[in-house]
C-alpha cells in the first residue's frame, strides 16, 4: 500500500496543472492589494494621458483648420466686396447714363407740346401754367347764355376734360413740383366749374320740361342725353302733382340700367328724378385713404448702399463672434486649470500611499479613490446642466429678427380709416360716377300767345335738391354663445325686412365698360369728410346672371361701385422674351391672361383673356407710354400693379427685398432684347432675401444660335449666380454651377457668359425700349408676387 501512494505522488509531479485540480489562491496582504491598486490606477492614468494628449492634437489641428478656412473666408469676402463695389458702381453709372438721357427726352418732348400748344391758337391754355388754367376759367364762367343749354355743356365737357387730364398727368408725375399746390387748386375750381354747368343745365331741362318732345304723355316727361364716354343724363319728371292715393313714384332708366323705388311714407312725392352716369371720377383723389403710406427706409437705397450696409452688419457679426470666441476661451481655460489642479492633487494622494495610512485624513481631503468609488462623469455634469428632474431645460425661442421687421413695417404702413370709409389702399372706385338725385320741378312757362309766354320764379334760379334721408340702425348682433330659437331668428329677420322697406331700393346693372371679377360694393359720397362711405347703404344684394346689384338707399347723391383691388394678385406664372417684333411679357394672373408688347418708348396690351365683358378690348394694340396705360387698365378693372403696400392686404405674399429686386428688373430691362426671364416655382420658398428666376439666351435672327434650355437664376442682394438646379428638380440647390465666378449683379454675369450678340445689346441699349420695360417690370412686380 505505501509504494502504491508513494507511485500515485511521484506521478502528479509529472501531470499538468490543470490536470492535478484547483491550486489553492494565495490570500494578498493590504499592502499588495494597495500595490496592485496604484499600479492599476497608473496604468488607466497612462492611457487617459495618452487619450488627452490625442483628442488635444486631434482639437489643435482642427482648430487650425478652422483658423485657416477663415482667414480664406474672410480674405474671400474682402476681394468680394471689392468686386461687389466695383461692379455695382459700374451698374449704377450705366443706369444714371440711361436715366439722364431719359429725362433729357422727356424735357425736350414737354417743350414741344408747349410749342405745339402755343402754335395752335385755339384758346386752350398750357395745363402746366397756374395763370394760364386761371384765365381759362374766368372766361368760362363770363358765359352765362350757355350755363343752362345741356349742348353747349356736353361740347365743352371734352375739351375741360382734356385739360384735367394734362394736370392729373402732371401731379403725378411731378409729385415734388413746386406748382404742385398751385395745380391741384386749379383743378379742383375747374371740376368744380364743370359739375356746376351739369347742374345748371340740369335745371334748364326742368325748367323747358314741358316744350321737351320726349313726352310720355301730357303730364310725365322723360328726357334722355348719352353724350358717351363723358357721361350719361336721364331726367324723369311729372308736371302734374300726383293724386293723393297714388302710389309711391318709382322710376326706371332703362339706358343707364338704372331703376329707383322709394319707399311707403314718400307716397304724394312731386319731384323729379336724375341719373347722371358720369364716366370720370373727380371725388377719389380728395379721400385721405387714396394717398401711399410713406415706404420703409431702406426701400429708397440704391445697391451701393445697400451692400456697405450689409458689409458693415457684417464686421460687427465678426466682432461679436471674436469677442465671443475670446470669452469661450477664456472660460476653457480655466476649466482646463481647474482640471490639472485637481489631476495634480490627485497624483500627490496617489504617492503617499495606500487609504490605510490616512485614515485620519480629514473627509474630502487626500482621499485616494477605492473599489467601489465612482468618479463623476458626463452623465451627472448633463443632469446638473438638465436640472434635478432630470429633464432638459428650455432653450429661449430664436428671434427671427428680419420676420419681425417685416412685421412691424406691414403694420405700419396698413391704413387707418374712419367707420364706413371705404379704404382706397385695399379697394378701387370704378365705372365712374352715378349722381342719383331728387329734384325740385321749377315751374314751368305759360303761354300766353304765339309770341308770349310767362313763368312765375322763385327763388333760387337753379338746381335744388329734394331733401331724402332715412335711418335705419340695424339690430345689435347676438350675445356670444347665447342660443336663439327658429322662431326667433325668423321674427328678427321679418322685423328687418319691415325697416327695410322703409328705405328707397335702387338696382343697378354693373356697366360692361369694368371687368368685374367679384361682386362690388356701393358707396356714396360723404361731402362733409370727403370720402367714399358705406354708411346707410343697406341689404346689398347681387345677382350673378343679371350682373345686377340692388340695395337700399337711406341717402341718395353722389354714388359708385368699389371692388378689391388686388383680385389678380398673385400671379401664376410669367415670361419676358425678346420676338422679331420687339419684347412680350406674359403674365397669368389669379384670373386674367395679360400680355404687353414693348416697341421703343411705348407699352402696349397686345392680349387680355378670361375677361368677363369685353371691357378694355378697345385698348388692345394701341401704344401708350407706361403709365398711361396703367390708367387704362386700372380704370378698367385689370389692376397687375401693386403698389409697395398692396401685401399688407393680402394673405400669404411675402414681398422681396425692394431694392434687390428694383435692381434686377433693370438689368432684366438690359439684357431684354438678348434673354428670356421666366417664373419658377422654387421663387415663391426662397424667402423675401433671394429671387429665382429661369433664364436663357435667345438670338431672334438665328434661332439654331437660341440657347436650348433654361438655367435657374439665383440672385440676392450680395450676388447673382446660375445654379445646379432645375425646375424638375427634387429639391432646390443654391449651389453655384461649376466655373461660375462671383458676379454682382445679373448685369455683369450676363457680360462675360452672353454671346456677342448678347453683350452688343447690353453695351448699346435702346434707351427708350430700356426704360419702358423696367417701369412695367417695376410695376407689376413679378418677383414679388409669384
């Protein structure tokens, strides 16, 4: 037995150690334990050296990448604003070149109607000249044996008319003339005058009534002028005062369109009845809501000081950003000196030893780290900064500080109106003006033989107006949230009809000389404030396939249809090109299809279609000067051209920058005779700060020379570019195209990239076909609003 123990000893000496079974673990002492804690602690504080000594390598690199790319940025942005500054100077010299010359045309074309006017002795005086207007209305009104003859007045009505018309073209234009008082004066005695001779021969029809051969019958006599297109005259009268159970009197102007019923408590009414339709406005331009808001600021800048502007809002970002840089520097750096203190500290507990032998150390000083002991790290310092619940704290809102200046001056510039004025910033007046009058029948003359005859008078010797007025106050609206019965509801509307019929219903057919895109509203005119008013015009009502409107009348005089101004607004689509015969431009408005032809100086409408009527196809292919033929078309009804606060009554426009976008209509007014603008759909997102626009080049002579296909347009006030993007594009890009250099304006992108035939035009421009373009261009605004 004790050799075969003694064989099974000597045998394990020679097996492995896994095979002779678990050697028992030697228990460390305190001291070793300790050892291998410091080496440990070494070692982790080897490979956090090491990780620090990376990430600080990695972070100066990256900071001296960062360093570089803008000292590059900002070397790149200082040779910009040189060639920003040098070409838009270039532009600005070419533009007051084009200007200068423009001005000199018109002074040398005003001179010649004066001579031309002067030449042609017909007693008509130069508008322009306050005596001269003066003159001219002292002899008018020392013809007293025309004042009450309605033909020698109809005859007259064309050449006053004529006259108002040079002066309103010279207010408008000339806006800061010193004449300017002066004219307005005279034009105001002169329309004055004018409405004056229409009444007096007004009341010398009602005072000849009975000789009129117009008669209906023995008693009731009509009377009908159409001296068109100055005006309309309609007189209904009864010689015979009616019975005392006749019915309330009612008239009809079938050619006007016209008809008027007064009402109950009028039964027994001996008047007679005018309707004048005026086909001019003379009460518009008296309203205070006719006159523009002031523009902001900014929008009278040229491009010049536009970019110093930017420029310098540009050094300040940078010194904001470097003196914030400096404080974040700062800040990091004493973080980092907090850091090695605190690494320091470390490292001299590490070197005194094992915890046992300092065990008396005062808590939280020289404490070495053991099992079980946690370092803070970026978790807690995230919870510290998210709070003690843990969640993250609410970053203050970003200020969108361009939004809200666009804000404020939208606010600012939206017209204050009185109640029941009607605001002429947000509607238009038109189809002229409807005097509807209750008049006092003279007595009429009697005769007494074949060459005698005799009229009692009284006075006053002329036109007197039957007083009507009838108030009606409509019921208080209902009480927020209070429910009312059917029955209810059904006696109130009844109550309202009974009052209703107190009060004279007037129809009118809308006039076929306006396109009418929605119902218009009436309005009358309020001589004590001088405005347009709604006030006690009742129950408005139209009907779409008569095109007639009715409503009830408290007050009669002076009236007019008013619609809003802004109904083809915004556009759909546009497109400028040059043609064989000169430049189109093509607007799909929200209703209408508009087209102007350009040749030389002058602006035509060459094409108009889904109008409702066929107002304004009279005017198509005759020439105007620009601002003529906006008259025109405002007059009838076709209004493409919003004025600097149209937006304000509008939802969802966003206009550009005002004085980018002036500055690229002339340079689209430039190149007009060599490219082709045209609307994209990314222009309405890019926000009020860019344009885009589709361009390409388009030789009219040879058309295989044409540039086939479109290149998208980016321009903002620092630079025009084309860019790596279409309009079938998934998404925009602002990306320059590549070879694309930096260009201050479109003017001077198209001067290196156009053809020869291309820069030809742009060196050598059509003054005259130049400017006509850029004031339609300005007009309608068709970056703004598409």
């Amino acid at each position: 037995m004790s050799s075969d123990i003694r064989k099974h000893n000597e045998l394990e000496l020679f097996l492995p150690d896994k095979i002779k079974g678990p050697k028992k673990k030697k228990k460390l002492t305190k001291e070793e334990k300790a050892k291998l804690r410091a080496e440990e602690l070494e070692r982790i504080h080897r490979e956090e050296e090491f990780e620090r000594e990376r990430l600080a390598k990695e972070a100066a690199e990256a900071l001296e990448a960062a360093r570089q790319k803008a000292e590059d940025d900002a070397k790149r942005e200082v040779q910009e604003q040189i060639w920003r500054m040098e070409q838009l100077e270039h532009t600005e010299e070419i533009v007051s070149t084009l200007l200068a010359e423009v001005s000199e045309a018109e002074m040398q074309e005003r001179q010649e109607k004066q001579w031309e006017q002067y030449m042609k002795c017909d007693g008509l005086p130069d508008p322009a000249s306050p005596p001269g207007m003066h003159t001219y209305l002292h002899l008018w009104r020392s013809e007293p044996s025309a004042r009450r003859n309605i033909e020698p007045v109809v005859e007259k009505t064309a050449e006053v008319l004529q006259l108002l018309f040079d002066l309103d073209e010279l207010i408008e234009t000339d806006s800061g003339g010193k004449l300017q008082p002066l004219w307005r004066e005279v034009r105001q005695k002169v329309r004055n005058e004018q409405q004056l001779r229409l009444d007096e021969a007004t009341y010398g029809l009602l005072r000849a009534a009975s000789t009129m051969v117009a008669s209906v019958d023995s008693t009731l006599v009509r009377y009908h002028r159409d001296a068109s297109p100055f005006l309309t005259l309609t007189l209904h009268t009864d010689l015979a005062a009616p019975l005392s159970d006749a019915p309330p009197p009612t008239w009809n102007f079938e050619e006007l369109g016209v008809s008027m019923q007064m009402p109950p408590q009028f039964v027994g009414l001996h008047a007679a009845a005018r309707a004048l339709w005026l086909r001019y406005d003379h009460y518009t331009d008296l309203c205070p809501s006719r006159i523009a808001p002031p523009p902001p600021d900014h929008h009278q800048l040229d491009m010049k000081s536009v970019a110093l502007q930017l420029w310098q809002q540009r050094l300040e970002e940078k010194e904001q950003e470097a003196e914030e840089q400096a404080n974040l520097a700062a800040a990091v750096a004493a973080e980092e000196e907090k850091r090695l203190l605190l690494e320091a500290e470390t490292a001299k507990n590490r070197e005194l030893g094992p915890p046992s032998a300092h065990q008396d150390a005062p808590p939280g000083e020289n404490k070495v780290l053991e099992e079980g002991d946690e370092i803070q790290g970026e978790d807690e310092v995230c919870k510290e900064a998210e709070g003690e619940d843990g969640e993250e704290k609410e970053e203050p809102p970003v200020r969108d500080e361009e939004a809200e200046r666009q804000k404020a001056e939208t606010e600012a510039m939206i017209k204050e109106t009185q109640p029941h004025e009607l605001n002429l910033r947000k509607m238009a007046v038109l189809g002229g003006v409807l005097h509807l009058d209750l008049l006092e029948q003279p007595p009429q003359p009697r005769e007494l033989n074949k060459n005698l005859s005799l009229t009692v008078l009284s006075e006053p010797l002329s036109l007197q107006k039957v007083h009507y007025y009838v108030m009606y106050v409509p019921p208080p609206p209902p009480e927020p949230g209070k429910k009312r019965l059917p029955e209810e509801i059904e006696a109130e509307i009844k109550l309202q009809e009974l009052e209703f019929e107190k009060i004279a219903q007037v129809h009118i057919s809308l006039p076929n000389s306006v396109l009418w895109f929605e119902p218009p509203i009436v309005v009358g005119w309020d001589e004590k404030n001088q405005y347009w008013s709604t006030e006690d015009l009742h129950d408005l009502k139209f009907f779409e396939e008569k095109q007639l409107l009715s409503f009830r009348a408290g007050r009669l005089g002076p009236l007019a249809l008013a619609a809003f101004k802004y109904t083809n607004l915004p556009y759909q689509t546009w497109e400028m090109k040059p043609t064989p015969n000169g430049i189109v431009l093509s607007i799909t408005a929200a209703v209408v299809l508009v087209e102007f032809s350009f040749k030389d100086g002058l602006v035509c409408l060459s094409q108009l279609q889904n109008g409702s009527t066929a107002a304004l196809q009279d005017q198509i292919g005759i020439y105007f000067k620009p601002q003529k033929l906006i008259k025109i078309m405002r007059l009838g009804g076709v209004d493409v051209f919003p004025p600097h606060d149209a937006h304000c009554y509008m939802s969802a426009v966003a206009p550009k920058q005002r004085t980018p976008e002036r500055h690229l209509y002339q340079c689209m007014a430039f190149a007009a005779k060599s490219h082709c603008f045209a609307w994209s759909r990314w222009n309405l997102l890019a926000g009020m700060s860019k344009m885009v626009l589709q361009m390409k080049e388009i030789n009219v002579e040879d058309k295989k020379k044409s540039q086939a296909e479109y290149e998208m347009l980016l321009v903002t006030s620092q630079r025009s570019s084309v860019v790596q993007c279409t309009e079938v594009s998934q998404s925009f890009s602002d990306e320059p195209a590549p070879g694309m250099k930096f260009y201050a304006d479109v003017l001077h992108l198209l001067l290196e990239h156009g053809s020869a035939t291309a820069k030809s035009h742009l060196k050598n421009p059509e003054v005259a076909l130049v400017n006509t373009v850029f004031t339609i261009l300005d007009a309608t605004k068709v970056l703004s609003f598409s």
